[in-house]
C-alpha cells in the first residue's frame, strides 16, 4: 500500500534555470545601483560561480545555497574593495525573484486530487520558499538540505521524510527529475522511485527508477496500476 508521495521541487515542479538567470540579472541591477564595483569587476555568472570556490573552502557548508550566495555575494564585495556591504538587502533581490517561478501547468491539478489520496511532501535541495511560490497548502511538510545539513542523495532528508510520515520506506514514492539526487538517493532509501523526464534526456545510467514519466498527469494512472498489483 502507497501511504505517501514526497516531491522534489527544482525543475520537477517548474523550471528553475530561467529563473535563477533572471534572478542574478536583477540581483546585478542592484548592485550597480548600489555597489557597482563588484559587478565592474564580476558578471553575474562569474559571480555564481564564486559560489563553487567557497563551497570547496567550505564542503561543511556546501549544502546550504543560501548561505553559499551570502559568502559568494560577502567575498565579491572584500574582493571590489567594499568595507562595509548590506549582504541580506542583496540576497532578498535575488531570493524574491528566485521564488518568483511558474509551476508547470498540470502541478496544482494533479498534487490537489493525489492529496486527497495520499499524505504529500516536498523534499529539495534547493531554497525555494513554497509559500512565496503559492503552493505550501499542497504539503503537509516541506523539507530542504538547509533544514536536515546534508543534501540529496544523502539517505539524511529522505529518513526524516519517512520519520515525519510514519511510513516504511516501501510506502513511499519519491517523484523527482534528478537521476542522482532523487532516483538514486530514493532508491538507496527504499523508497519507489518516479523519474520526472520532460525534456524527454536519456537514462545516464545506472539502476533505473521504478516508472519514468513526462508530466505529473501520467503519475496517477502509474500510482493506480501500482496500487492494483498490492
């Protein structure tokens, strides 16, 4: 019997790549206005990418991608030359336009009819806020890699999933898009696995998740045929 489904968020939901851009694009505005040695000095890629080096100072940190852009943001402003620089006013640029996503179409529709169903979770390793997002009455609990320190597919956030839900791994469907990150560390925690293929990417190899699907519409009738087997 499936009790419950837990959702990854970041690019199975809606997606983020588009969105991050024009985030750093802003985000690059502001620090024109207001600090615009760093962005004379950084593009907003190459200031992402500062992110990858405190990250390898910092492997301790490497989970958090909040905090990641704070030391990014604080280590590009040292480096222009700024003593003092307000990190939380330019995180908030970005982190508002960062939740300023568009859920996929089929998302609402199909997590409100599965929630009268089954117990619903979102499991990310990203920083999205659900409830700026407009989709936090979707879950009974949300949890991300900040929340639990470790990241997917670490067996960490899947483990505290299965605790909150007081569920057996077995009852449980992950459904995300990340072969490594959702299908692998799912997998490893004995969860039944869902790969979310959109763009239509082939399999990179390794153990296969247990159904692949194009949307969420095509979740239902494989949750259904599951359910019928038990």
């Amino acid at each position: 019997m499936i009790k419950a489904l837990t959702f990854d968020l970041d690019d199975t939901l809606w997606d983020i790549w588009p969105v991050v851009e024009r985030a750093e694009e802003l985000l690059q505005d502001w620090l024109v206005a207001h600090y615009p040695r760093i962005p004379e000095r950084l593009t907003p890629l190459e200031l992402r990418e500062l992110s990858s080096e405190v990250s390898a100072a910092r492997p301790d940190k490497a989970h958090d991608r909040t905090w990641l852009r704070k030391a990014a943001l604080n280590l590009a402003a040292q480096r222009a030359g700024y003593q003092e620089f307000d990190v939380e006013s330019a995180f908030a640029v970005f982190f508002i336009a960062r939740n300023a996503v568009e859920p996929f179409a089929d998302v609402r529709p199909v997590l409100e009819r599965l929630g009268q169903r089954y117990q619903l979770a979102s499991l990310s390793n990203g920083n999205a806020d659900l409830r700026l997002i407009g989709l936090d009455d979707l879950f009974i609990f949300s949890l991300n890699a900040i929340d639990i320190g470790a990241a997917k597919p670490d067996p960490l956030l899947f483990e505290e999933a299965r605790r909150r839900l007081a569920a057996r791994p077995e009852q449980i469907v992950h459904i995300g898009d990340d072969p490594e990150h959702d299908v692998f560390g799912a997998a490893q925690a004995g969860f039944r696995t869902v790969w979310v293929n959109r763009p239509n990417r082939d399999w990179p190899g390794g153990q296969r998740a247990d159904a692949e699907i194009a949307s969420l519409d095509e979740l239902e009738p494989v949750l259904a045929a599951w359910e019928g087997q038990g």
